[in-house]
C-alpha cells in the first residue's frame, strides 16, 4: 500500500522520474487526512509538496468538524 507516507514501498515509487502517474484505489474514502496527503502527494508531488501545509489548509477544518459531529 502507498498510503503511508512511512512505507518503503511509497518512498520507492516516489523515487522513480515519470510524466504521468495512474493511482488506483480500493477505498472511496481514505481513514485519514495523512493518507489522502500521501495518496496526492504521490501523483501530484509539487502541488501536494508540504505535509504541513497540507495540514493548515484541510486538515484541522476537517478533523475539527468530524470531532464535533461525534460528540452530539
């Protein structure tokens, strides 16, 4: 799976220098804002480039919503 920014595997296929990338996924929708960064970031390395900026602009908007849906 590449949808750890952690794996071997994902850090291996990043290496390789290609013009086009193809991602295929099972999941519809990813666990967490992690793995949809790593899942963009691999097709679309220069627009997704920083983890954290990625952060800023999605994650905490998301997450903070998806905690207060859970406590009602």
């Amino acid at each position: 799976a590449i949808k750890s920014s952690a794996s071997m595997r994902w850090k291996l296929l990043l290496g390789f220098s290609c013009r086009n990338r193809l991602l295929l996924s099972g999941t519809p929708i990813q666990n967490s804002m992690a793995e949809l960064w790593a899942l963009l970031h691999f097709i679309m390395p220069t627009l997704f480039d920083s983890h954290d900026e990625f952060n800023e602009w999605f994650s905490k908007d998301i997450e903070s919503h998806a905690e207060n849906k859970t406590t009602i």
